[in-house]
C-alpha cells in the first residue's frame, strides 16, 4: 500500500447494486481519500437492473482498458456473481494477484470482497483474511500481514453472529449458541423487491401473483424453503454465512447453529439467538457485555427493536435480554440491522485501518 498521499485509486465492481449504491454512499459520508473512482461491472449484469446515479455520491468513471485494475490501490467487490468468469476481465489480473499474495504483480492493490466472489471457498484461499475492525479493536486480533491483499467483509449476518456470540464469550463461557436469521428480500436482490412489492398489491387487488423469484407466495407469509434454483441459492447462503462465522470464530467461542427463514421485509435481518451459558447469568450482565461499537441494546420497557428501526443504521439493535423459565442457563435475544449498511460500513471501515497500517 502506498504512503497516505491527495487520495487513493478506488475501483468499485458492482456499483449498481445495492450493496455497490451503500457502499459509494458510506465512502463519501466518511470521507475517504479517494482522488479516482472507477466502476467495473460483472459481465453476467442483468440489462434491467436499476442503475445508480454515481454523480450524486462520488464522481467516477466506467472501467475501460486504459484503467487496469493493477493500478488501482483498492478494489471494492460489491456484486455476486458465482465465479470468477462473472468478473469484468478487467479485475481478474488483480484478483488473482491478490488471492496468491503477490507482491510483484499488483504492488499497490487491494481487494475488499464484499459478496465473497473469488469463486472458490476461503478455505481453499489461504491468502484471504475475514476481517470486522470494529470487533478487532476491542478483542484481541492477529494483526495482517502488511503484503496480505484480499480481505474479507464477511455477510451482515455473519458479522452480528460473531460479533453476539464473541463479547457474550468474553465474559461467560458459552455452552451453545442457536440463531434463527430472518432475511429481507433485498438479500436476493432487486428483482425480488420488485416481486415482493407486485404480490403485495396484486394480492390486496385479488389479482394473481408473479412467483418467478420466491416460487411461493411471500407477501404477508413466510418461507423456510423458496422454489426452484432460489432454494439452492438460500443453501448456499447459508452455508456461506456459517463457514464465515467459523472462519471468524476461529474456536474462540462455540460456533453457532443458524437457520434462515425468508420473511415478507425488503430491508433488514432479524435475529432470534438463544444462548446457554455454562453458569446462570443475570441478563442485565449479558445486556453489559453485549453493549459496545456497532452494539445497541434496548433499555427495559423500551419497545423491541425492529427492520424499520434499523434501516439505515450500522448498528446493531438489540433488545433487552430474556432468561429463558425453563432453563436457568439460558437466555433469548432478539436483534435487528440493516444488512446492506452495515456491510458497506465493514467495508469502508477495513480501506480505513488498512490506510491508517
């Protein structure tokens, strides 16, 4: 990385998604040194997907070939695309560079995966570090190697399990951890707002609904499983988030057990996270050791937090603790983010501690 200088080469792949959209967002609101914005979108783009406007947060220019991505000193991966053939050719040079730690090939460049693109399991990609800066200044962490190149900004999801689940073990041994997820429709992406919004209205208006996204009527329901090549897509999230939770973990604390649920929200994860710990504990000390960056925790009486609520905020909302009557070691806590903030704030917040190293 090179010395702080007027600003960085910034390269953004998937700017028009939203995570893309949150993420130009939250580089302009911290002001982050950028002296040249360039956007690189996935081959296999949709042509009808909504386009942001990238004037109205930073001034950036289309990725030609007089940009290569080796130039660049941060790439941004905000899209999805299932693997690496789904890149523009432009960044796979940098990519690739980065996922071998290769100094001689892209001296200055950094990759920030947001969506978890490089086509294979990080695993299998020794070279990538997950990182959560926020949990990383209060709980003691490795520092990365100054040649490392490919960082992980782990799932929103992901994120909040970790984050629960490491500052409850801090301070009380955990005997197990189990979350339910319930995720919004903007996880799928924006044809799936769509969906959700036309079955809403078509179902109030007694019209036939479109199912091509969920393959099952969401609006006003709940789905464990959606229909067709959704389901596989909902699998492989899943998977996703817990092998990044492990990943993270890395055996510090027990590595929970998760389930998602596919709820009738556009924005926003919610939790319900049950925890045992190995000696009764009161829940204003779990409330106590929740508490912290990025952690909210709702004073008693107050309501419980909700998707409205967290929409828009990179904090976490959590409600007040509930001991569960039947089991004096267990306790019941239900959490609220705004997924696609909070991934843009991990994002930008691993740039800043990469700049500030």
């Amino acid at each position: 990385m090179k010395p702080p200088g007027p600003g960085y080469q910034v390269g953004v792949a998937g700017g028009a998604s939203f995570l893309g959209q949150e993420l130009l967002r939250v580089l302009k609101e911290r002001a982050f040194p950028v002296s040249r914005l360039v956007t690189f979108e996935a081959e296999e783009e949709e042509p009808d997907l909504p386009i942001v406007d990238l004037a109205s947060h930073l001034e950036a220019e289309a990725a030609s070939k007089e940009v290569p991505a080796t130039e660049l000193d941060f790439i941004f991966l905000a899209d999805r695309p299932r693997s690496t053939s789904g890149l523009s050719p432009l960044l796979l040079p940098a990519l690739e560079a980065a996922r071998r730690s290769a100094p001689d090939q892209a001296p200055h460049c950094v990759v920030i995966d947001m969506a978890e693109a490089q086509g294979e399991s990080a695993g299998e990609t020794p070279a990538a570090i997950y990182r959560i800066p926020f949990l990383e200044r209060t709980e003691r962490a490795a520092q990365p190697s100054p040649h490392a190149k490919l960082f992980i900004s782990m799932h929103p999801a992901a994120m909040a399990l970790s984050a629960v689940t490491l500052r409850l073990g801090a301070r009380f041994p955990l005997e197990s951890v189990v979350a339910q997820i319930f995720f919004p429709a903007s996880e799928l992406g924006p044809r799936a707002i769509d969906e959700l919004q036309k079955q809403t209205t078509s179902l109030l208006s007694f019209q036939q609904i479109p199912q091509k996204t969920f393959g099952a009527q969401l609006a006003f329901n709940l789905l464990a499983h959606l229909g067709g090549k959704r389901d596989s897509d909902r699998t492989a999230l899943e998977c996703r988030i817990r092998n990044q939770v492990r990943q993270y973990l890395a055996g510090r604390a027990p590595l929970p057990a998760l389930k998602l649920t596919q709820v009738p929200v556009f924005y926003s994860l919610a939790f319900s996270i049950y925890v045992e710990t190995r000696q009764p504990a009161a829940p204003e000390a779990l409330e106590a050791a929740l508490a912290g960056e990025h952690i909210r925790v709702r004073r008693r009486g107050d309501s419980a937090p909700s998707p409205v609520d967290a929409a828009g905020s990179g904090d976490i909302l959590v409600d007040s603790v509930t001991p569960d009557p039947a089991h004096p070691t267990g306790a019941w806590i239900w959490a609220a983010v705004d997924n696609i903030r909070l991934a843009a704030e991990n994002a930008v917040e691993i740039a800043q501690s990469l700049v500030k190293r």
